[in-house]
C-alpha cells in the first residue's frame, strides 16, 4: 500500500507538471499600440481626436480580451503634462481590469534628450521607464529608447545597457519560446546601417544593441514612432514598426492597433484600422 501511494503520488506531480509546461507553451494574443499621443492632431491645444481613437481602441480591447496591452510610447505629445497624462489616464483606466497595461516611454513623454529629471518624472506618473515581463514562456525586455538618443543622461543610459544584458541572458537562460524588445524608436527603418535620422535609433547605440539581440536569441524588436506600418530585418531579428493611434501619416492615413498572436513555434502579427478589427481573435 505504501507504495502504491508514493506511485500514485509520482504520477499526481507529473500530471501536474505537465500541465504547468502545456499552460507555459499555451499560444496567447496582445494587443499593441502605438503613439496615442493625446495633443498631437491640434499641436496640444485640444486632445478630442486623441481621446476618441484611444477610447475607441480600448472598446476593441475589452471585446477582444487580450492577454495583455503594450502601448509603444509617445503616450502623450508634450511631456511631464498634466492635462494630457490626466487624460491618458483616464481612458487608460477603462481597459478591462484582468487585461494589463504594459507602457513604454516615448520621446514625448521623456524628451529627446531625457535628463535623469525627466527620467524620474516620467517615473513617477507613469511607471518604470525599462522593465521586463514573461508570459507563458515568451520573454518581453522594454527599453526606454530615448536614452540611446545623443545628448542623453549617460549614467542612465550606461545603467539600462547593462541591465538589458542581463535580462537577455536571462531570457536565454531560461529557454524563452521568444523574446521581444520593446522600444519607442524603431532601431532602423530600412537597413542596419542607414544614417542617424530623427526616426531611427543613433549608430553609435544602434550597432551594439543588434548584435546583443542577435546574439542572445531575440525574435522581435516592436516599436512606433514612425505613424506608420514598416518592417525590417537584421539578421534573426525582425523589426516591425506599429501604426499610430492617434495621426497616420501613412498613405492613405490609417489609424488602429496590432494584434500579435504567438505560439510555441511561430508569430503572427497583424495592424488593422480602428473600423476594420475583427470580431474575435482566433488562435
């Protein structure tokens, strides 16, 4: 009898075990957004086009029921405002409470130039301004790209470099079924080497952050910025760019949201305009 138990015992933490690494591997959706940047269509003088595709967008969220929500920076357009993150909050808030909201620090909301002032600012009304996140085996590093800018705080800047490291080797370490790096600033738009431009990520950064992604394994570096769908590849890294929420300057203009969907073995992803979402995600 007593070993009959301890059998049976064996194949209870088994089952359990198993079970624990299926729930791991289970495929899953998020949503991503990008730019809402409450102030930007009226050069901060009214935010109702803002607020109405930002409120439009979390609708959709609460319908859908993501795993979760990355807004990728430019939360709002003039930084450390009050009326605006008042604002952001405010729609921010009526995103279904099981769905988190994960936030990425955009120049708009840090600067361009972010001094550690303007780092703790952010901070405090925000949240982090890096941090990683796992969700069922897949790893998410999110970079405040701002710091990577020239003019920058370089103890900051120096502080998150080797912090990223350490999070990537986590990621490798831990056998993620895939990692993302999350950034306002794409690292570039069409080719590794392209020259420093508003829109991209400066080369002195740029060049030792692709070959640490590349080298520990990341899948997926997802960005906005640009107010327009791009994506582009440096070797096994896949870089896409998501459209904006608040003001397109995409031809024709199209604002909405990416749904991602990721499974074990693979990544879809998808931008859809706020009138052309789906009526449920299927996996």
């Amino acid at each position: 009898m007593k070993y009959l138990r301890a059998f049976a015992l064996t194949l209870l933490l088994l089952a359990i075990a198993l079970a624990a690494t299926a729930a791991n591997d289970a495929p899953f959706f998020f949503v991503q957004l990008a730019d809402t940047q409450l102030g930007f269509t009226k050069g901060n003088s009214d935010l109702t086009t803002e607020i109405e595709h930002f409120t439009k967008a979390v609708e959709h969220i609460n319908r859908l029921k993501p795993a979760f929500v990355i807004i990728s920076g430019d939360l709002v357009n003039a930084a450390h405002n009050p009326k605006q993150i008042r604002a952001f909050w405010k729609v921010a808030r009526e995103i279904s409470p099981g769905i988190p909201l994960h936030l990425v620090a955009g120049n708009h909301d840090v600067g361009n130039k972010p001094t550690a002032a303007d780092v703790g600012s952010y901070t405090k009304l925000m949240g982090a301004d890096h941090y990683s996140f796992s969700y069922n085996g897949t790893k998410f590093i999110v970079l405040d790209s701002a710091l990577l800018g020239t003019g920058s705080d370089t103890v900051l800047r120096d502080a998150q470099r080797k912090w990223f490291e350490t999070e990537l080797a986590a990621a490798q370490a831990s056998k993620a079924s895939h990692t993302f790096v999350c950034t306002h600033h794409p690292f570039f738009l069409t080719k590794p080497d392209e020259p420093d431009a508003y829109r991209n990520i400066p080369l002195a950064q740029r060049g030792d952050y692709l070959d640490l992604m590349n080298r520990y394994g990341v899948d997926y570096a997802i960005s906005g910025h640009l107010h327009f769908v791009q994506t582009a590849r440096d070797r096994n890294v896949t870089l896409v760019t998501g459209g904006p929420l608040s003001k397109s300057i995409a031809k024709p203009p199209v604002v909405g949201l990416c749904i991602w969907r990721v499974y074990k073995d693979r990544v879809e992803s998808q931008f859809y305009g706020l009138d052309k979402l789906p009526e449920s995600v299927k996996m």
